[in-house]
C-alpha cells in the first residue's frame, strides 16, 4: 500500500483519485469485466471498501441496464470494533470522508452508485439477493473476522459464473486476509482463477473457462508473464508483471480540461514570471552596485571606464 494522503484537488484523471488499485490489477479488473460483458454475463456488481473510489470509478463503468452497483464502506463512521477503530485510524481516518468519495465518484458519473454506509457485516443482512452478483470486490477490513464473513457473503451472493476478488491475500501487514483466503480455498469450496501480487481472483464455479482464456491473451501480453501451479488438485495462474508496466486507459473525469487548462495557464504564468526576474537582473545589480559601493571606488570604475574607451 502506498498511495494514501491527502487529495486537495477534483481529479482529472483515475490516477489522480488516492487509493490502492494498482497497474495489473486495473488490467485483471478489465479484462474479467470485459469476458462477462462479452459473455452477457448477468448480475449485479458489489465493493466492500471503496476508500476514496479508485476501484469502484472503474467498476461503475460496467454495470449494465437494470443491474445494480452497491458500494459498503464505513468512510467517516465509527469501526464495529477495537481492532477494526485501529485500523481505520492508521491507515484512513485523516483523509477518508464519504463526501470524498462522492466527489470524486461523481466526477466520472452521472449518478451515485447504491451506497451502504456501515461495516460489511450488515451485507449479510438479507438486501442482496442470493446468487444475484457476478462481481464482488472484498478490499473493507483486513482483520481476519472480518474477511472471513466478507468471503462468506461472496459465497452466498455470487452466481456460479461470478468473480470474487481479495486484496492484499498476500502482504505482511494483512495475515488475517492470507489466512481466511486460504481457509475459504481449503473449507468453503473457493476455487483460485489467478493471483497478482495484490489480489486473489477466484470463483465458487468453473474456472478453467476463463483461466485458458486468460492463459490464451496473456501469450500476447510481454510484459505480464502467467505461470500455472497446483493447489489440492486445483490449477491457479499466478501473474508477474514487469516492473514499470502501465495501466489500462482510463476515460477522464469531467473537470480534466478544466483542471488541464488552469494548470497550463499557471505554468505560463510561472514562465512568464521568470523570464521577468531574469530580464531585471542586469539593471537590479547595477543599482545594487550603485547603492552599495563607496562613491569613491564609483567614480573609480567610471573613470576607469572612460578612460578605457
Ligand atoms: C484499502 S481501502 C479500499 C481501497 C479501494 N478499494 C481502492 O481501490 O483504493 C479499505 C476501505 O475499507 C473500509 N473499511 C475498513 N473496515 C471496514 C468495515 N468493517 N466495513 C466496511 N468498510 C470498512 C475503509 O473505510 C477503507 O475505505
């Protein structure tokens, strides 16, 4: 995780919005939604911590007539526990407000996704049909009581053809995450389609559709090297991207050519400031001179001046 901090500004571009969703798992995200797409896959789409919207601006972008998009976070609203209080005070209690997130939401939409403003436990509560989503995003808590109830909500609300996706199942900071991913795998019928180096993509249907399609595209990828293992019997694509590679294109927000203008306008500003104080230079330092020299070494240089000419 690095990128978290203060955003004073209305974003012009995905990346201008904090958070932690990375190059290749901006693409993974593409290429899953774009395979349902493709596909026709139903379902609505849900992300349990949303942070100031990094993710869930680009999965606003697929959801489809009569679907719907439900995001749950706590954003300025107490934790439902100590542990859970200390990890939103360490890592996003100085720059999280649900206003933010909105703002920035609505700067690539016209329309606010469903929100749920509490902590993702209250999903389990029956307002989400059963087997209704084909897409669920778990990044909220990574305290292991918690993601271990997020992946049980999953399992109840995806359809088979469905994608769940962890973050950080791997980090040092996160073994709460690692271990209720790996129960879920060897207990809860989890099935892995392909890990990044930040997120565990996985499926309680058939993943072998999609991992030899991924398999088949990522031949035409150089910079994303997949390699293939086995875990209990079961195939899981782990992804190495090389260092330095691009995420996908974004659409920009509807202030960028706003934001765009007034930023070249202030750096032609500063140019223009700084051609001005080189230009006065000169004269600045000869009146410098001027006031600061004894009069008699004055009238020295100007003799001198004189009778050098
Ligand atoms: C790592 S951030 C999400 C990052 C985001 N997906 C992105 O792309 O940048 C985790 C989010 O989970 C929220 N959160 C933490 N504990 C939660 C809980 N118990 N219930 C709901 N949201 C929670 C935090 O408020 C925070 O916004």
């Amino acid at each position: 995780m690095s990128t978290a901090g203060p955003q004073s500004a209305p974003p012009a571009t995905l990346d201008d919005v904090r958070g932690w969703f990375f190059a290749v798992d901006r693409h993974l995200f593409v290429w899953f939604l774009e395979q349902q797409k493709k596909a026709e896959t139903p379902g609505n789409l849900i992300e349990m911590g949303a942070y100031l919207g990094r993710s869930a601006i680009m999965l606003g972008d697929y959801v489809r007539e009569g679907e719907t998009f439900t995001v749950c976070d706590l954003f300025d609203s107490e934790a439902p526990d100590e542990a859970n209080s200390g990890e939103m005070a360490a890592s996003y209690r100085d720059t999280l407000t649900r206003k933010a997130f909105e703002s920035n939401y609505l700067a690539f939409h016209d329309a606010l996704p469903d929100l749920v403003q509490a902590p993702t436990s209250v999903m389990s509560d029956g307002r989400v049909e059963p087997k209704s989503a084909r897409f669920v995003h778990i990044d909220a808590s990574h305290l292991y009581e918690h993601v271990i109830g997020d992946i049980a909500f999953a399992k109840e609300t995806l359809s088979p053809e469905g994608v769940v996706v962890l973050d950080d199942y791997r980090s040092e900071h996160t073994p709460g995450v690692s271990a209720a991913v790996w129960e879920a795998v060897a207990t809860m019928d989890l099935l892995p389609i392909v890990v990044s180096a930040n997120k565990f993509y996985g499926t309680w249907g058939d993943p072998t559709p999609l991992q030899d399609l991924l398999l088949e595209e990522l031949a035409e990828h150089p910079e994303l090297t997949a390699y293939e293992e086995r875990i209990r019997g079961n195939r899981i694509i782990r992804l190495r991207n090389k260092a330095g590679l691009k995420a996908p294109s974004f659409r920009t927000s509807r202030f960028h050519d706003h934001i765009v203008a007034e930023r070249t306008a202030k750096a032609e500003r500063e140019r223009r400031l700084k051609e001005a104080e080189a230009a006065a230079l000169p004269a600045r330092a000869k009146r410098l001179a001027k006031d600061l020299l004894p009069p008699v070494a004055t009238r020295a240089i100007r003799n001198a001046r004189r009778g050098g000419r």
